[in-house]
C-alpha cells in the first residue's frame, strides 16, 4: 500500500494487488497529476519536500518525523 500523509496527517492511502518488489522496472512517477496529465485534475501549487519511502513506517515515526521539522 501508499499512504500519503500531508503536514504529518495521513490524507490518503492507496492498495495494489501486486508485489512491487518484483523486478519489474519503474520508471516514472506522477505526483498531483495522471499519465494524460488532465488539466482538471492536475495539482497546482507547491511542494516543499517530499519524502518517499521503499519500507513501511508506522504513524508513530511519520509522526516523529514530522515533529522534527524542516531542519
């Protein structure tokens, strides 16, 4: 699964019927928008940083990282 926390809450999270651990190559990733990149559906704005994980965290250490803050 993906989960998607924003200023240390989680937003959302998303489930995949399929290993990601495989060997398959992934080559691409799309934040705020999709492959067709649909201007009604596509996020306009600002990130300050994004963190991206290949292991689960438990809430309780998104949440001490969040704590430590941008320094």
């Amino acid at each position: 699964s993906i989960q998607c926390y924003i200023n240390g809450e989680l937003r959302s999270t998303a489930y995949f019927p399929w290993s990601i651990e495989s060997g398959d190559l992934f080559d691409k990733c799309y934040i705020g928008c999709t492959p067709d990149r649909n201007d009604l559906m596509t996020f306009s704005g600002q990130l300050s940083t994004f963190y991206l994980f290949s292991l689960y965290l438990d809430a309780t250490i998104v949440d001490g990282l969040y704590k430590l803050g941008p320094s």
